[in-house]
C-alpha cells in the first residue's frame, strides 16, 4: 500500500481509507464480522479508517472502537471520524458546529470509539447558523486539549473552504487541515474548485463514494431490471428509477465504463478507485466495504495505474468537472434549498414605487 502526507500535518496515510458507514444497523449488523473486515483491511497495510459519530447512530464507532481495542492497533491506525449530525436524544441543540454540541459530541465520540484521541476530527458539513470562528476556535482548543490531532472539513463548497481559512489567518486560529468530498467517474464536479481550493491552501483530500452509490460496481447495467426493494436501491428508489433522464445518463456513462475497464483488463470499480486515486489532489480513497468478499476485490484493484490514455478515454466519457447526478448525502446550499432566502418581501419586488 502507498502511503501519502494528509495535508500539512505530517501524518502519512494510506492511499485506501476505509469507510465504516456500512457497519452496523444500516450495512452489516454483525459486529464480529465487521471487526474481522476492519483487521483484514488493516492487516494489509490501509492505516487509515474512516467513521463518523452519525453512522448507525453511534454503532459504527463502537464497532471501530472493538476493532482498536489492542493498545498496538491502535497506535499504527489514523483515526478518523466526524460531528455536525444529530446523535441521540431529541431537542434542540444535538447538532451543527457550535462550541456547545462539539464539546459534548467529542467525548461521546471517544467514549465509543474507545480511545483517548482521534487523529483526524472532521466537520462533517457546513453550519451557517454557527459562526465558523466559533467552529474554529472549538477545534483548535481541542487540540490543544489533546483529544483530537488535526482537524478538517467534509463536503464544504470552495467558498466555504476559502472563508474558512481567511477566518483562521485573520483570528490566528488553527485551520482545517483536510477536506473530504464526494469524487467519482459520475460524479466530476470537485474538479472544477474543491480540489484546486484544497491544493492552494495545501489540505489533504479525502473522497467518498468512488463508486457513485453502487452505479461502479457492475451491479446496476443498462437495459437490466434493478431490484429496488434491496440495497440502496432500496433506500432511495427515485435515484436508481431507469425512466428518469439522470438515472439513464448515469447508466449509459457505466456502460462506456465498462468497456474501458475490460479493455485495459481490470474490474468496474478498480476502475472507477485508480481514477480518484489518480488526481494529484487526492491523498487518499475511501473503500466503504459491507462484507469481506468486497473488501478482497477492492484491494485486488490497488496495483491498477491508468495511463494518460486511459484517463484521456474517461475525459471523454464524463467530462472534467462534470456532475452526471447530485452525489447522495452532499451538501445543499440553504439559499437553494429555502425559498425565502432567494426572494424579496413581495412588497419590494417592484422596480418602480
């Protein structure tokens, strides 16, 4: 396994990360089995793992958690995780980036994680109702504290990146040190700001879901019947709906991919990794394994290099900074998702008194 700097923190990384969402209630519910996947993963060479406290409401933590018991495990993993969502109870004040709901959300964090820091702590997505100096100074307090070692942001737009970092340098506060985006074959549009934005200020990126929500994984082809009561599918049956202009786009684009992966003589989905993989603002992929079986066929895919070629071929597919479908789970701006936010009161909407 290659081994890349996250950013400026001097912390190297594996070029695979693994992603922990899909253990527990909402993946696999077998919390022995989950802990072997992670082993296995860390026994050949990924140091790198990936959760949040969101995941399965907590459970994918203390999976983690069991799977880092061993004092040495734990010390040779970087351990990620992240705040932002709800998680447990009700009410208000359960969430967001402020200085009140990450306090708590930390240590509810280590507790499950088991562990007495986290090396990689992330805002997980942007929180307009919170200052982000507010955000900042929280953050850099703690690793002052020393529970957490770096911190970063996921699924923030460019601007909010940039504003982050104008804040850090005006206020002498300490700065986000990573970025963790939503990056695939479909799914191209970080291309166009996110990842420049992050190799100016020098941050280690981290993406997730190389396999654009299981279209890269062969599972789902053109003119073929998608079960949508299983899986994702299951889960959010309008983005996998055949009839739908996106969908379609998205399964004609797979069907190219295809031909290319067959072609240069590797699977669909080492495909659709060595591509993330291969941009040079990309430090390191995460692989969301659900069982063993697929965690062996994505590490088969770790040798993969594309050639200039090959990368040339995928250009043409899916042009640079191209959005074939909104990636599930990204962030939406609230001046587009509120109405109210776009529109003057009706009163003042007239040009002329």
């Amino acid at each position: 396994m290659r081994y890349r700097i996250l950013g400026g923190t001097g912390i190297d990384v594996s070029t695979y990360c693994l992603g922990t969402m899909m253990f527990g209630a909402v993946g696999n519910p077998d919390h022995q089995e989950s802990v072997r996947i992670i082993h296995a993963a860390l026994d050949q060479g990924i140091n790198f793992v990936d959760t949040a406290d969101m995941y399965s409401g907590g459970e994918s933590e203390e999976i983690v958690g069991k799977a880092l018991r061993d004092p040495r495990r734990r010390e040779a993993t970087v351990l990620a995780t992240k705040v932002y969502f709800p998680v447990g109870g009700e009410g208000p004040n359960r969430g967001g980036s402020s200085r009140r709901w990450i306090t708590l959300a930390v240590e509810n964090s280590l507790k499950r994680l088991g562990t007495e820091w986290i090396d990689l702590y992330q805002v997980h997505r942007p929180d307009h109702r919170t200052d982000i100096e507010e955000t900042l100074d929280v953050l850099g307090d703690l690793v002052t504290q020393g529970k957490i070692r770096a911190f970063g942001c996921s699924t923030f737009p460019a601007e909010e990146i940039v504003e982050a970092h104008a804040v850090a340098e005006r206020r002498g506060l300490r700065r986000f040190r990573s970025e963790q985006p939503p990056y695939s074959l479909l799914a191209r549009g970080v291309e166009a700001n996110v990842l420049p934005t992050a190799q100016k200020y020098g941050m280690g990126v981290l993406t997730w879901s190389p396999l654009a929500s299981g279209f890269l994984t062969g599972k789902y082809r053109k003119g073929q019947a998608i079960d949508l009561t299983s899986g994702r599918a299951a889960l959010t049956p309008h983005r996998f709906d055949p009839s739908l202009p996106v969908t379609a786009a998205k399964l004609d684009a797979v069907e190219e991919f295809v031909a290319l992966a067959d072609e240069i003589g590797c699977s669909l989905p080492e495909l659709a990794i060595a591509f993330a993989a291969a941009h040079p603002a990309v430090t390191s992929v995460i692989i969301g394994p659900r069982t063993m079986e697929q965690l062996e066929g994505l590490l088969k895919g770790a040798p993969v290099v594309l050639t200039d070629e090959a990368l040339d071929r995928i250009d043409a597919i899916v042009p640079p900074g191209t959005n074939l479908y909104q990636p599930d789970g990204a962030w939406r701006s609230p001046v587009l998702a509120d109405p109210a936010l776009r529109r003057r009161p009706l009163g003042e909407r007239a040009a002329a008194v």
